[in-house]
C-alpha cells in the first residue's frame, strides 16, 4: 500500500522525527482553506503540493490548466493554486499519459535550503536485508550519478547502528550540530521503517536549511500488505481514490490478485505464475487480455463465485480463459460455480477451461454434462483452448 | 537417491488440524509420506487420520518423535513463530507452504537461518517431492513420474505444469523443489542446483522462473561456473505490465534489471536451453534430455 506525502510525514512525526509545518486540504471550500492560512500567517511564501501516488509532481503538468503539480506561491495567492489543482488531473511521468485525479492538496512551509540530499531505507532482494541508500547529490535523477550513491546493509536482527548512521554522516560532509542530527535522523527513520512494516520509506530531499537543521522535504512511504494483519490502523490510510475501480471491487471480494488489463478476453487462474505463462501465450497468439486474476490456490467457494461474477460483467470482455492446475484447489468445485453462474451472468460469452491436477477429471466431467446448452469448452492443451478461444470470439 | 527427501524421511506437520493441514497430510500419507507427528497449540493429546500423535508445541513432538523435516501449513499470522520454533527445534529440512508472510519478518528469519542448521524452502512455495519416494507440500502426485530430471521452480502451478510435460513425454523426475515466489526464501535456486549436481539419479534439470528481482540472473552465473548437467529453462511474465504487482510480491520489474528478457538472455549466455512459450516446454525438454 502507498500513501499519500502528507500522510508518509505524520507517520514520521510520530517516530519523533522533525517535518515542515504543513496541514493538508480534504476539501476546497472557503472555511478550510482559511483555516490553513492562518498557520501560515507568518510565511511569506507556500508550497502547493498535489497529492497523488505517482512522483515527477513539480515537474508534471496539470491536464486543465497547464500548471504543475508543486507550485510555490506567495500567501495571498495560494487559495489560487489550490483551486488551480482541487479536481483536476496530474499527468506525470510515472502516472502515464492518463494521470491521476487530485482529491488533496497539501500546503506546505517554504524552507530556506543550503543542501539537498538523498536517503531511502529499502528491502534489497540480492542481498535478503533492508538496505540504507543516500547520496548528498538530492533532488531528482540521483541515479544519474551513481558515484554518490552509499549503500549500506543492515543486519535485520541488530537493526541499524550508529557507525552505519555516521557513515552516512560522514558521507553527507555534514558538521557539528547538523552531523549528529542526521545519525539521530537515521536512527530513528529505521526505526519508524521496522515499526511500520514499511517495505520502502524515501525521502527526497532531506535538505539542510540554511540554519543548519536536518528537514524531509519530501516523503514516500510503502507499506507491506502481507503485514496489514497487524496494522488495524492502516484501513483509515488507504485512499480508494488511487485504485482502479474493478481492482477495487475485487479487493472487496478478498481477490487481492486482480489487476485491469486492457484487451478483451478474461483469464482466470490459480497462481501468479501459471496466470503470467498464459498472458503470454495469448500474446504470442494474437490474443489480448482484459485483466489477469489469479485467485490462489486455497480459494473459498465464496471467492470463486466472486471471482466468476467479476469476470462475466464486464460489457468488454469477449471471451473467458479458465486455466487451472489445482494443488489445493478442487477443480470441481470451481466447474460447479461456473455452472451456478454462467446461466445467470447479464452477457454470455464463450468459455475454454482447461482443468489440470486436483479433481481435474472430476470437473472436466460435470462440465461435460451440461455443456450443450452453454458455450463451455473444455480443452487439455494451453494453446488449443487459446486458438480455440480465439476463433470463437 | 532424491535431494534432502526419501523413503526414511520422517515429517512433522505444524498446524495438522486446520482445513488445509488435515487436507494434505492425508494427500502425503496416500503418498507413502512417512507422517510421524503433528503440532497445533492446545490440542495435544489428539490425534488425527487414526494415528498421528498431536503436540502441542514443536519441542515436544521433536523429543518423542524425531522429525528430519516439517511441512509448516498455519495461517500467514502465525507462520513466522511457527518456522522460528521449527529452527529453534533444529529440525534440518522445514517447508513453509503458507503465503502471505511480511516481508520484514523473512528478511529476521534469513538471519536467523546463518546461524542455525536448518535448510528453509519456502515460505509461499508448494514444497517438494521425490516421485515413488515422500512428498512434502502440496504437489499433486498424479501428475509425477519416478526418474532423472530434477525440476526447481518460484511458482508452483508453473511448475506442476512443466513436471506433467515431462511425465506425459516420458521423462521421470528425480525431484522436485518448488521455493517460491516471494522477494525473500528461505532457499534459493544455487542450493538446489548444488544439490542436483552431486544427485547420482539426476541427470538433466528444468528451472522454471519469473519476472522480478534477481534470482534467475544469480541462478544463471551460479550455473556458468559450476553446473554440468544439462538444463532447460523457462521464464513466464514477458508481457507483464511494468511496476503492477503480478500476484508475487516478489515480481515486480523495477527499472531494466528483473525483466524477461534480461533473464532470459543471462540464463541462455550459460548453455541453458530455453523453452519461449508454456506450451513448448515439453518440446524443448524432450530435444534436450531424449538423447
């Protein structure tokens, strides 16, 4: 899950680490705004930050207006940019060329900056630990200068320690008040990282203002989904504006595996790589695929109706492909759902099923038996069904 | 011989008595699995299937039952105590089938694992079998064939998929690993390849990846330096969208690295034969190893 950067900074402020004087807009009517003001009554200058989860937001373009997503603007113009924003829809290079709708504005304080720097903690796979990465060369495209960039292992049962942090003291060049502020900084993101269950928290910039104090500019944080059985408090985090809306309904329905495509044949299957294999495959046959569902190999009887029902009402889906090879799951469990649903489904289309391992033959059965009314196919070969599949549609 | 599992292999199963515990420990007893024990939390002194003793903690059925490995099927909340009381236990081989385990938690359990002598496969893979011999996990048996290929794989339903190639093209298999799809594992593809290697009954091996991280890539530089026996591979995700997450938390392509296409190049540059499309895996495997 992401969040949104005026919630990666409150989160952040309660692991005690310092943030900009910021307050972020729900809405844009005129009481709430003037409520904001008044915290920034002794700033000469705001910054407007769009609130979406996609980066390059300064640099992106809003889709109205022309203006980009960050705008700092003296006071009295900000209830301006705030309404140049609310609503509208940010293309950035991240968001792709459709953007992103804005349902929050973030207004945040203008900090003198004399350096701006890099530091993200995240899960590095090569090494199996989290790993610390900082450059003194903050802002955008750090990548670009890879011999800045310091990476640093952290034992994940020792967590980070205080050499590491100065090390990136050391590397930051930074001196006397600012160096120990920037290892305690450190010592305290990592911790908000490990409390959180946060599988990327960055921040960029973290600039050194001009009187000498450490200050993340800007937050990213991901949380790990796999961890959410021990965040109740992350539902009130989630923004169900930045889902998709059938990816979100698929959620609802405890498909947490579904992700829009945008052909027009729908593929149901039982593991992520079997369900990869067959897009794939459908590719290579001229086939395009509407969405990709894979529903686990230990679905309930009430996921796969879900699932069923996900798929079938979709007004562009010409054509289902069932692939299964079941381990845990029954294949005759999901036959029997198919057989449930399909009569019912607002629009029929042709089916292919392809039933392979637990009560595959058990399945391919009961669908043998009832299939002369229904457009069911039942086929032993991934890319006979595809072929076949494809003629029929 | 199989790797790490054979007809002496004695299992525990922690969390025998949930629906999917008393599920696939009746599938690996039809098996021939040797089942000796089982362990869920306050229901000691039962048993299950008519026979297998129930512990109610992993110490204790390890003192009266001597397991050499254990199939770990709790749900994800639990399933890190569970593989830690397991390494606690000095159990050598455990299997964690149970997906959805956090990230942060696997990367404490890696640690945990240096300094300890267990071998973990998993956690959300679909274990291992030695066809003819003992089968821990989920892999349905029907579709196995006792021979010489040995087949290593992150996805499972992918890897069901290339043992039944092999079987319906009658080629057998040595045995099969399946060490799942996430970021982080307990085992990776050079320890089994090792293994593979140094198995007299293995004579050829299939690898099976996918989109994400780096493992194929390592899996390919572990294989150009050590490897001698022949193999064929095969990658799935080459039209995977670009930063969606495909069902694996591990399979997400950031930047160049992790992408199909760099796989396959890496695993092709050290000899393996690489199979394009699902549904020529069979070919390619039998012009490989039918010589």
């Amino acid at each position: 899950m992401n969040l949104h950067e005026y919630q990666a900074k409150e989160l952040l402020q309660s692991f005690h680490l310092p943030i900009p004087l910021g307050v972020c807009l729900e809405d844009n009517k005129a009481s709430t705004l003037q409520q904001a003001l008044q915290v920034f009554k002794h700033h000469a200058k705001v910054a407007v930050k769009a609130q979406i989860h996609a980066g390059g937001r300064g640099k992106g373009c809003l889709k109205e207006n022309g203006l980009p997503g960050v705008q700092l603007v003296p006071l009295a113009q900000v209830p301006e940019a705030v309404a140049s924003m609310f609503q509208k829809t940010l293309v950035t290079k991240q968001t792709g060329p459709e953007g992103k709708r804005i349902h929050k504005v973030y207004l945040m304080e203008c900090v003198a900056v004399q350096q701006e720097f890099y530091c993200s903690i995240l899960l590095d796979r090569t090494q199996q630990l989290p790993i610390l990465v900082a450059s003194p060369q903050g802002g955008c495209d750090i990548e670009e200068h890879p011999e800045y960039i310091l990476t640093i292992p952290i034992d994940s049962l020792l967590g980070l320690q205080t050499f590491q942090a100065r090390r990136i003291a050391e590397w930051f060049q930074l001196k006397e008040a600012a160096f120990s502020e920037c290892i305690t900084f450190l010592l305290h993101l990592y911790h908000a990282f490990v409390a959180c269950d946060a599988s990327m928290i960055e921040i960029n910039p973290l600039v050194l203002t001009k009187d000498q104090h450490l200050l993340p500019l800007n937050a990213k944080i991901q949380l790990d989904d796999n961890a959410r059985f021990r965040h109740p408090e992350w539902d009130k985090l989630e923004d169900l504006h930045e889902k998709d809306p059938q990816e979100l309904k698929a959620a609802s329905l405890q498909l947490h595996n579904y992700i829009a495509l945008d052909g027009n044949i729908a593929c149901l299957s039982n593991g992520a790589g079997l369900c990869m294999a067959t897009i794939d495959l459908m590719h290579h046959l001229g086939g395009k695929i509407a969405n990709f569902l894979d529903i686990g190999d230990s679905a309930s009887e009430e996921q796969i109706e879900a699932a069923l029902h996900l798929i079938f009402n979709h007004s562009y889906v010409k054509g289902v492909f069932i692939n299964l090879f079941g381990g845990t799951l029954a294949c005759d469990q999901v036959a029997k759902k198919l057989l449930q649903v399909l009569p019912n489904v607002s629009r029929v289309v042709p089916v292919v099923v392809r039933f392979k391992g637990n009560r595959a033959q058990e399945g391919k059965s009961l669908l043998d038996q009832k299939q002369n009314h229904l457009p069911i196919f039942v086929m032993e070969d991934t890319e006979q069904a595809i072929k076949t599949l494809l003629q029929k549609t | 011989m199989s790797i790490w599992i054979d007809t002496s292999t004695r299992v525990l199963v922690q969390g025998i008595t949930g629906h999917a515990g008393l599920f696939h420990t009746r599938r690996c007893l039809d098996y021939g699995t040797k089942i000796v024990a089982g362990v869920t939390p306050r229901k000691g002194g039962e048993t299950v299937h008519g026979c297998i003793p129930i512990f109610n903690t992993v110490a204790e059925a390890c003192a009266k039952t001597h397991p050499d490995a254990s199939m770990i099927l709790v749900p994800a909340a639990s399933a890190t105590d569970a593989i830690l009381e397991a390494i606690d236990a000095k159990i050598p081989l455990v299997i964690c089938i149970t997906e959805h385990i956090p990230t942060q938690d696997m990367t404490r359990i890696r640690q945990t694992l240096r300094y300890s002598q267990t071998q973990l496969i998993g956690a959300n893979c679909p274990g291992i079998i030695a066809p003819g011999k003992c089968k821990i996990g989920i892999i349905p048996q029907e579709i196995c064939l006792e021979g010489s290929i040995g087949v290593v794989s992150r996805s499972g339903t992918l890897m069901f998929e290339a043992i039944e190639q092999l079987t319906q093209g009658g080629l057998g298999q040595s045995t099969c690993v399946g060490i799942g799809g996430d970021p982080i594992t307990g085992t990776s593809y050079p320890e089994v390849l090792e293994a593979f290697e140094n198995d007299p009954q293995t004579k050829g091996i299939v690898l099976i990846g996918e989109i994400g991280g780096d493992a194929e890539e390592r899996a390919a530089d572990y294989i150009r330096k050590n490897i001698r026996k022949p193999i064929v591979g095969f990658i799935a995700g080459h039209h995977a969208p670009k930063g969606k997450r495909m069902g694996h938390a591990g399979a997400i392509i950031s930047g160049h690295t992790g992408t199909a296409a760099s796989k396959i190049q890496a695993l092709q540059a050290s000899g393996v034969k690489m199979a394009t499309y699902l549904s020529d895996i069979g070919d390619v495997i039998r012009q490989t190893f039918k010589r």
